[in-house]
C-alpha cells in the first residue's frame, strides 16, 4: 500500500472516528477515537482487498474478484 493509498483511507473515515469521542477525561476521548479508527480503516481495507479477489484478513489471493454495485450500475465488466 502506498502512502496515497493510506491517506485516501484515513481521510475517508477520520470524520466517521471522531464521533463520540467527546469526554472529560482526555485519554477516555483519545481512546475511543482510536478504537473507532482502527476499526474503520480495517474494514475499509478488508472490503478493498475482497473487491480485488484477496482474502479480507491475510491478503492472500483468492482469485474472486466482487464486482461492486457501482460498477455494475455503470456497465463496466
């Protein structure tokens, strides 16, 4: 993966962890934003590697390759 890569990813679910993460103890907030992050980018990550026919957990090959709904809405094969 490439840092642009990484970065798309991040900016993609950084608004999506920081909801509530609001609390008066600042290492409870941090916490639960991170928690919530690690959780969005792997899903994020699992479902890219599942549209590109590799297992979502050890990235291995699997050769089924998912169309997605957007691709089939658009008529590419």
């Amino acid at each position: 993966m490439k840092k642009t890569e990484l970065m798309s990813i991040i900016n993609s679910v950084v608004d999506q962890a920081l909801e509530n993460c609001e609390s008066e103890n600042p290492l409870e907030a941090w916490s639960r934003f991170m928690d919530r992050f690690d959780a969005c980018v792997r899903r994020r990550i699992g479902e890219n590697l599942e549209r590109n026919g590799r297992n979502r957990y050890t990235g291995e090959n699997t050769g089924e390759i998912i169309e997605t709904e957007s691709k089939v809405a658009e008529g590419e094969d």
